[in-house]
C-alpha cells in the first residue's frame, strides 16, 4: 500500500489536511525544516510546489514564490534532494510535489519518475497534463510507484471523469472554484456536494482546494465531509514575511496549529 493510501486509511473519519509550500522560497535553506515544521503542526500529507516561470493556474502570491525560488536557482533536481533530505527524517508523511509538465519533460519522464520514487515521493500534480493527454505519464508514474494526482474542478465533464478514474491514484484534487489560487470560493455547500459525487464516481478520496485560508473554513469542510483540505496561498503569503531559517520555520508552524487543531477531531457528518 503506498503512503497516500496509508494515510487517508489512517484518517478515521478525520479530514487531512494538505498545506502546500514552494520549494526554494522564502529561501532554499528553508525548505527542509519547513517540512519538518509543518508536520509537526500537524500536516497529514504535505504538497511540495516545484518554482516554474509559467505557473499558470497560480494566483499572484503563489506566481511571485515562483519568482522569489527561480531567481536563487531552484530546480527540480534540488527539489528531489530536499525530498531525500526530508525522508532522512521522515519516512511516514507523504509528499506531493505539484508543477507543470515543462520541468519534466526536459528531465524525461522516466527519469523523474525514477529519481523521484528514489527520493522518497509519493505523488505528483501535474497541472498541465489533463487525464485524456496523460496515459503515457501516468503510466511511467504508476510503475514507478508514484501516484498521478489529477485535478478537477466545477466544469469538469463526465469523460474527464471518467478519464481520471482510469489514469489516478492516491486522490483527486477538486479546484472548488473557476479561478486561481489564492481566490475566494463563496458557496462550499455547492463545493461540497459535488465532492461527495467525485467521491462515489471514482472510489478516490478528494481533496478540496483554492480558497481555503483559515481554520473555520477548513473545519467547515470537514464537517462537510471532505477527505482533506488544501491550504496553500495564506501559508505561502505568511512565510515570504520571513527573514531566515528559524522565522520561517515559527511562521510555518504558527500559522498550520490552528488549521490542524480545526481538524483534530472526527468531524465528518456527510456520506
């Protein structure tokens, strides 16, 4: 069984939750003991963004990461060191790293997919590759062990769906909005029970994300009956206040306890 499943096995009946940071930024000394931090205010699963120049589906506070983590050399080889590094420490939490397509096609699919099982990865959220484009993709990642996470989002068909059924693994990522990250989702009782029809049609935990900035609406969607939650540009919008490591790592864990203690108990009231 791969840690994504593992974990949500793991979960009871409690909501996971998903913090997301940009590797390399606020800077790349950071990133380990962020990691590291993060778990320890409680993340079940942390998604791990690999710096592109083209973040497309990325609202401002998330395109600017980008920025800040490129213009000090980030690239996806060290981001797949900092995964080792962290599993140095860690061999239970899984980490997915979300990106664009770009970065691996110039490694090669099959040599990510390598390299990354071999540093410890658990999934990956390709934005740019849809579910209908990705069989080859996903294929390399499957046999490699690592799971294609693939987003859907409120104006996704059925063939999309049924494409996803097909081709992912670990979980789904429901975009809870048309938008980009960083935006503000106004009706989650709509968001909701969409989830719970993703859930049944693909047999896979979904994870809800976009717009989700604080412990009350995360506990919110817990009481919903959300598998997990994503929390992604209000965490990387308080860390680009720090100023070295250890502000980093305070800001970091200071920001997640509340989110984490939101989830803490077995909430979900929702099939």
């Amino acid at each position: 069984m791969s840690r994504l499943a593992t974990r949500f096995a793991q979960m009871e009946g409690r909501t996971a939750l998903i913090p997301f940071v940009t590797a390399g930024d606020p800077s790349p000394a950071a990133t380990v003991p962020i990691l590291h931090a993060l778990v320890a205010a409680g993340a079940d699963i942390i998604e791990l963004g690999v710096p592109f120049s083209d973040p497309m589906a990325d609202g401002p506070t998330i395109q600017r990461a980008n920025e800040r983590a490129l213009s000090k050399g980030v690239h996806l080889r060290q981001v797949l060191t900092w995964v080792a590094q962290f599993r140095e420490q860690n061999q239970h939490t899984p980490i997915v790293l979300m990106g664009y397509l770009n970065p691996i096609e110039a490694m090669g699919v099959e040599d990510f997919a390598r390299e990354a099982a071999a540093a410890g990865v658990d999934g990956t959220i390709i934005v740019d590759l849809t579910p209908e484009e990705g069989q080859h993709e996903s294929t390399v990642l499957r046999a490699a062990g690592i799971d294609p996470i693939f987003l859907l989002a409120p104006t996704s068909g059925s063939e999309r769906v049924a494409a996803v059924r097909r081709l992912g693994a670990g979980f789904v990522y429901y975009v809870s909005l048309r938008g980009i990250t960083g935006a503000v989702q106004r009706d989650w009782q709509e968001v909701l029970g969409r989830v719970r029809q993703l859930r049944e049609a693909l047999g896979l935990p979904v994870a809800i994300g976009f717009g989700i900035r604080d412990a009350a609406t995360a506990r919110l969607l817990a009481r919903g009956g959300a598998d997990a939650v994503v929390i992604g540009s209000a965490l990387v919008e308080r860390l680009a206040e720090a100023t070295d490591v250890d502000t980093a790592v305070e800001l970091a864990h200071a920001f997640l306890t509340p989110v984490a203690a939101a989830l803490a108990e077995p909430t979900q009231v929702s099939a």
